[in-house]
C-alpha cells in the first residue's frame, strides 16, 4: 500500500464518518419528531386525563428506548469504524516496516556486492601491478646484462685496440730509434 493508497483510504474512512454522523443526526432526528409528534397527538386526542397520562408515558418509554437503540448503534458503528482505522493502520505501519526492511535489505545486500567487486578489483590490480613489476625487474635484468655484456665486449676491444695501439707505438718507436741511430751513425761518420 503507497501513501497515495493510504491517504485515499483514510478520505473514504472520514467520508463514511461524515455520512454515518449525518444519520445518525436524522436518526436522532426522526425519534425527536417521532417523540414530538406522539406527545402532539396524545395531548390533542379526545382521551381522558388518565389515559393520555399513560400515553405519554408509553411514548416516552418508546422514544427513550428508541433514543437507545439509536445511540447503541451509532455506539457500536463508531466502535467498529475506530477498530477498522486501527487494524488498516496497524497494516499499514506493518506492511511499511516490511517494506523499508527489504529496502534496507537490498542496500546492505548491494553495499556487500559493491565491497566484493572492489576487493575482486583490487586484488586484480594488485596481481597486474606484481605482473608489472616483475616484468619491469626481467627487463631491467636482462638491460643490465646486456650493458654488462657490451661495458665488457667494449672493454675487450679498448684493451684490444691499446694492445695493438701499444705494439704500433712500440713498433713505431723502434722503428723511430733505428731510424735516430742510423742518423746518428751517418752524422757520426760524416
């Protein structure tokens, strides 16, 4: 039941209040002019003092229990329409509490999904950033063997070059001193 239901209910609930009030307003109504009217015509008829005495007595008697009849069921009407408001409430304040019981249900149920679905992608990043990671170190590995390898290639060829650089130069050198002592022969025997 939404509140519109509930409100539209309680409009008919007022509205069958109103219409019961007003019966029993002419209900009360009719007893008085029932009880007026007899009181007339008793008091106008052609009978004795005696007998219109004990007419009126009766009258009374019959409007009094009229009147009490009538109050007993505008009595036990009214009783009946105050149960119906508050079993129909009492419903409705049930039926409410389900519902935002569930609704809060639902949230708590889509609050845990939601937890779950974050830890889950969580845990994916995490394995993809260890992935990486490990990725990023074989690669940093092999650079750095590869810069080893190259530093020591390079270092093989520089000695290589110095060694032939060394012999070259060594060789030049004699070659340069056989060539000072051959001078210094001729100026010698010159």
């Amino acid at each position: 039941m939404s509140i519109k239901d509930y409100f539209v209910a309680k409009q008919r609930e007022l509205d069958r209040k109103r219409k019961m009030d007003t019966a029993g307003k002419v209900g009360l109504g009719l007893a008085i002019g029932s009880l007026i009217g007899s009181a007339a015509g008793l008091l106008l008829a052609p009978k004795s003092g005696e007998e219109t005495r004990e007419d009126i007595r009766l009258a009374a008697e019959n409007a009094g229990d009229s009147i009490k009849n009538k109050s007993k069921e505008i009595s036990n009407e009214v009783s009946k329409t105050y149960k119906d408001t508050v079993n129909k409430l009492s419903k409705f304040s049930d039926e409410k509490l389900t519902d935002l019981k569930n609704i809060a249900d639902d949230v708590e149920d889509k609050a845990v999904e939601t937890k779950n679905k974050a830890e889950d992608k969580a845990k994916e990043l995490k394995d993809k950033a260890e992935d990486t990671a490990e990725n990023v170190k074989d690669k940093a590995k092999e650079t750095k063997d590869k810069a080893e390898d190259k530093v020591k290639e390079t270092k093989d060829k520089v000695e290589d070059k110095a060694k032939e650089t060394k012999k070259d130069a060594a060789e030049g050198v004699e070659k340069t001193a056989e060539k000072v002592a051959d001078k210094a022969r001729e100026v010698k025997n010159k």
